[in-house]
C-alpha cells in the first residue's frame, strides 16, 4: 500500500489484536525497544525465515550455515573493532533528561532542535556512546570475565571461516550464512520493531577473489532485489543509496543501503557492504591462527575479499505487513485485509463449518485434518460466517473453506479466495489437487 499519509498506529493495533506482535514485559508497563511476536507473528516470522533459508542456503551448493553462539569471547570485538568504535553520538535534554541519538533528532550546536519530550532546546554537549551490551561470564566480575551480547551476527561467521574451510574445503567463492538475534542498546528505540534493542538477521559473508569483488557485488544486489519482489516488496517503493565514504563503515569499501518507504520516512531495511579482506585480516591478526584460503589447484594462499548482503529480519516483517495491509468498502463497511504472499501467510487455508451443527463440525474436521498435513490451516467454528471471514481478511489468510449444509449431500464446499472474494464449488475430493495448484 502507499505508506505516505498512514498511520502506522492502525497497523500497530490490528496486529496486537490479532495476535501478531505484543510489546515486551506489557503487564509490567512494557520495557522500551523489545517486542514479542504472538502465535501469528511467529508463522509469518518462521515462513520469511524458511523461505530465505531455502533460497539462499539450501537451494545453493555454495552455501554454508552456520549457528554460532550469542556470547563470544571478548577479544573477537577488540579485534573488529567494536569495543571501542561501535558507538553512537548520545545529546541528552537539560530540562527534562530525555536522551537521543544526535543523528536520529537532527542535532547541531548551531541549530539544535527542540526537544521531543518537553520541546525545549537546551542540550548537553554530545557524547559517543558505546551500544553493545556487557555482561559477564561466570562468578568473577573483573575484566577478565567480561563479555557481550554480539551486536551483528556476521563475527560469528568470521571466526568460523577456518572450520568450514577445514571441514568441507569449498572452492572460492563461497559463502556463509546464518539467521539469528543481535543486541543493541540503541540510546532512543522507535518506531515501532524498525529500531529496537533486540532483533533477528538474516546474513550472508560470501567469500571472493579481491579481483572479482565488484563482479560479486553487482550479483547480490540483484539477487536483493528478486528476494523483495517475492516477498512482495515493490520496487516503487525501494530506494538504492550509495553511502559515501565519510559515512560508510570503517571496515567497508562499498556500501549500498536499501531505503524502504517506511510511514516515518525513507529509511534502510537491508545493506549490501564490500568488507574487503579486514574480518579476516583482523582474526588472523589477534588470534595468531592463519585464515588464509589455500587454492589446491593453483598452491595460491589469499586471504579472500567479503561481501554481504545484511537482511534484517524484524525490518523485512514490518515491511511485509505494510506493503499487505488494505483497506477497502465492502457493503458499506470497512474491509481491512493483508494481501500477504501465498508462501508467507501464517494461515494459508482457513475450514470453516457454516453453523455449529455437530454434522457440519465432523465433516469440517475431516477436511481440516486432511489439509493441515501439507498446509498451515486453522479451524474457525466461532461467530457468523461473515465475522470470521474479515477474521481471517485480517490475518492474511488466502482462502477459506466453508462446509455448509449441502456439502452434507453433494460432497462439495464453498471456497472463498481473499484478495478477490470470489467463491466457487469444488468436490471435497478435488481439494488437494486444487490447493497443489494455488501453492
């Protein structure tokens, strides 16, 4: 849908009531920057993350996935450089003590903007702030025992580069992949799950020849783009942005954002980064262990060139969930609707019996338990028919099937299909056939 005069409360508030996305710690006042996905943002959360994992790891041969641990020893961040420059510019209000990122708020000492809690402008000198969580290993609270909560996932794929290497000798270019949380403990979280102190990404570190990088660059940022288009992203609504080199990591060479039309402005919902050799570098550096890639048939050691397509996973939902949400009239009522893609939907397949009549219960149950051995389905018994259509509009769901009194007698039922409302009769026997060719 067009994001550009919507309110991002009315879908906020349709996916807590049906069941999508609830705020952190809620009863206790909620805990600023952390939210839970309920039982339908988890199937709509676990079918974006199954279906880039089988594009981008499973339907590959040079692919590699990994899970490493969330805590890592403390010399890994040291060594990337995180310990002491992954930091954010943090202004804090005079007045009232609100705190901000100064680039998030606009911050200048020439033109300081008004506060956005008591609107006043007098601000403290700003300072960096280091965003990575601390904690610490075991009894001991000296510095030895420090760690973190990873702030990216992409060390973790680094560290592991010598163990693949070893374990399956992949040919250059290879990648690794991995899907998992990261913490960040952003100074202002906002906007609902795009900025929050907690989340998921889906990651790439693909492995290439130094002379070969821009060829491979070229190649993600295309195959970015097919993954947005079939997850129901509209190019319309994506703008590439060449970070320049003031602005780019310090670890990069090449940096393209991908800035979707978010309702609060175009912001990044993925990156695609040229890491050059420094990951590597860096490792092979502190550890003392050589993370050169050794060519068996040229003899040539290298240490090879990264690029990386960053996906996060919480912006991709949001996304998602903006380009499906609808709102049209329908007998002069208000349908709202989330035309989600087929493969994605929580629901895929909604068997409703028209009344609660015992008869029609056991002949819905008989299809539901039919179908829910392929497809994500759900039994609906609860309301009018026309109730628990919006119902299930509201959720995503791309058809129903209601079994009514005729279907008793002519082995039939009524098959409605989401984005149209049109409905047709097909025989019970037909079913599975019919929905083999929707999916």
């Amino acid at each position: 849908m067009d994001t550009s005069n919507f309110s991002l409360d009315t879908l906020t508030s349709l996916l807590k009531r049906r069941g999508f996305i609830y705020q952190g710690s809620e009863i206790y006042g909620g805990l600023a920057g952390t939210w839970d996905y309920g039982p339908m943002g988890v199937l709509l959360k676990k079918n974006i993350q199954d279906l880039w994992w089988r594009r981008f790891v499973l339907g590959r041969e040079d692919m590699y996935g990994v899970d490493s641990a969330i805590l890592m020893n403390s010399k890994i961040w040291e060594a990337s450089g995180h310990a002491k420059g992954f930091a954010d510019p943090l202004v804090e209000c005079k007045k009232c003590h609100s705190q901000y990122r100064a680039d998030v708020i606009g911050y200048s000492a020439g033109n300081p903007p008004l506060c956005e809690s008591c609107g006043k402008k007098e601000w403290v000198e700003p300072q960096m702030f280091n965003m990575m969580f601390q904690t610490h290993i075991g009894a001991s609270k000296d510095s030895s025992a420090i760690s973190y909560l990873r702030p990216e996932t992409a060390q973790g794929m680094f560290v592991n580069f010598k163990n693949i290497i070893d374990s399956f000798h992949p040919k250059v270019p290879f990648g690794i992949a991995q899907i998992g949380k990261a913490f960040r403990n952003e100074i202002a979280p906002r906007d609902f799950i795009f900025r929050a102190r907690e989340f998921e990404q889906m990651e790439i570190e693909y492995f290439v020849r130094e002379k070969e990088w821009e060829k491979w660059f070229l190649y993600w940022r295309d195959q970015m783009h097919v993954w947005m288009k079939d997850i129901g992203i509209l190019r319309e609504h994506i703008k590439e942005e060449e970070i320049s080199k003031e602005d780019r990591a310090h670890y990069s060479k090449r940096t393209i954002d991908f800035n979707y039309k978010f309702p609060f402005g175009m912001k990044e919902l993925y990156g695609l980064a040229y890491r050059t050799d420094y990951d590597l570098t860096q490792h092979q550096n502190a550890a003392g262990v050589d993370l050169r890639y050794n060519d068996s048939e040229t003899n040539e050691k290298f240490i090879p060139h990264v690029i990386e397509p960053t996906f996060g996973l919480d912006r991709t939902i949001l996304a998602v969930l903006l380009e499906a949400y609808d709102e049209e009239d329908v007998e002069g009522e208000k349908r709202a609707v989330l035309r989600l893609p087929k493969n994605i939907a929580p629901v895929q397949i909604a068997i409703l019996p028209l009344s609660k009549k015992e008869e029609l219960m056991n002949g819905t149950r008989e299809i539901f338990d039919t179908l829910r051995k392929k497809y994500s389905c759900q039994y609906d018994e609860t309301q009018s028919i026309g109730k628990r259509y919006r119902r299930q509009d509201e959720i995503g769901t791309p058809f129903c099937i209601t079994y009514d009194f005729d279907s008793i007698n002519d082995k039939q039922v009524t098959v409605r299909e989401r984005d149209s409302m049109k409905q047709e009769r097909i025989a019970i026997s037909e079913l599975s056939a019919y929905f083999a060719k929707q999916f």
